[in-house]
C-alpha cells in the first residue's frame, strides 16, 4: 500500500476512533466534576493546548465552527485553566482508550506505527496537532494509542482546514456537503451539530466540486507524513485500525 492509499483506507477509522473520548461517559464525567457543558469542556480541552488566549485564536485552529459559538464556550468554561483543560481532556482520551481498547494485542504496534507519522508530520498550518503532538504521551498501550489517535486525527483536521479555506469554501458550505465524514445523515444535521444558525445554503454543483478537491488535497497532504512508513508498514496499519474499530466496537 503507498501512502495516499492508506490515508485514504484509514481516515474513517481515525476520524471515529480519534474522536470517540469527546462524546464519552469520560468527558461527559468531566464535564459533571468541573461544572462545564460539553461545548464548554470540548473547547478548553481540545483546545487548551493553545494556552489563554483569545477565542479568535481558537476559532483560527478550529475553522468549522460559527465564530460566536467559539468565543461564547472559550470565554464561558474559562474558570478552568487552559492548561489544566487540556491536561484533563487527555486524560479522558487515555481512560476511554483503556477501556474501549482493553484486549486489544495490536495497541502496542499501532501506538508505534501512529507515533512515527505524528513525528514525521510537518506542524505548519495545523496548530491543535502541534500542541497535541507536545503533549506527554501515556507509558501503557491502549492509552498511548487512543492518545496518537487524537493526535493523528488533529493532523487531518488542520490540513483539511487548509484545503477547503484553500478551495474557496466558506466552512459552512463545506461540513454540509461533507455531511458523511461526521457520521451524519445530512448537512443540515451536521451544522445544527456544529452550532450553525439556520437557514443553511443549498451546495451548487460547483461547491460540492470544490469540497470533493479539497478532500482530495487533504489526503494528499497528510500523505506527506504517512511516506516515514514502508508499504508493508502501511499495511499492517489498516490492518490494526481495523481490528481496533472492531474491538472498540464491541466494548
């Protein structure tokens, strides 16, 4: 497998596992220790490794959020440190990997396969991804690969904003004609998730062009860090994503 391809056989995989801690019992129970709402605690957490700044920082890295929606959670869960958010938030990361990928014999190699990409991956342009990337990584398996998850899937998420604010889409235009890649059953559903005011534009045909490009040059640029590994490499690699959406499935 070359490295295009297997961005492209995995990206669901770490997209869904990547992500998964953010709706979990274990961010959810963070939420209930520090007296914040789950937008509230999703962004100092994610986003606490930027440290104190202002919410248009965060809305830069961010990208696909309305901008009142950003700066009303930034500024509302501030009672919670920036850095001690995000220390909090990896740490439910690392639980919920413990439990979802508990049994799991292959978390150990696929911690070891993602922490190659993450440190062959060049930082520009995905600032959530340099900060994750700094982060202390876990010593046990399932914790250190739920962690590499977040982190690798933070490197798609920069370089995706990249190729769509490259596009020439409004953000907006974008999540809704890529309904799919947040398991949504439309473009409506994901902006209303997302905290977008109605009413929501109808794609022309050359927007959802456009999106379907800057997916592709999304792929193409996280394929830049995928190349430190050797085909066999990248084989084995789909291979434990899969085994480990089965496994985290299943639990």
């Amino acid at each position: 497998m070359d490295p295009r391809s297997a961005v492209v056989a995995t990206k669901t995989a770490i997209q869904t596992l990547g992500g998964g801690f953010m709706i979990s019992r274990e961010a959810k129970a963070l939420c209930d220790r520090h007296g914040l709402d789950g937008r509230q605690m999703y962004f100092r957490g994610r986003c606490g490794v930027l440290g104190e700044v202002d919410a248009d920082v965060v809305l830069s890295a961010v990208v696909f959020f309305p901008a009142e929606h950003v700066r009303e959670s930034w500024e509302g869960g501030r009672k919670l440190p920036a850095a001690e958010a995000a220390e909090l938030y990896a740490s439910a990361c690392h639980d919920w990997g413990r439990r979802k990928l508990a049994g799991f014999s292959g978390a150990g190699r696929l911690a070891e396969l993602l922490g190659a990409i993450v440190d062959a991956a060049d930082v520009r342009g995905a600032p959530l991804f340099a900060g994750w990337r700094a982060m202390p990584r876990p010593a046990d398996d399932p914790a250190r690969a739920a962690h590499l998850l977040q982190v690798v899937r933070e490197l798609r998420g920069g370089k995706h904003a990249i190729a769509v604010l490259a596009s020439g889409l409004e953000p907006l235009d974008a999540i809704i004609i890529g309904a799919g890649d947040f398991g949504k059953s439309t473009g409506a559903d994901v902006a209303r998730f997302l905290n977008w005011p109605e009413p929501y534009p109808e794609p022309t045909p050359e927007k959802v062009e456009r999106r379907a490009k800057a997916e592709e040059l999304t792929d193409d640029l996280v394929a830049q860090a995928y190349e430190t590994l050797t085909p066999a490499e990248l084989d084995e690699l789909a291979g434990l994503l899969d085994e480990a959406m089965r496994t985290a499935s299943a639990r």
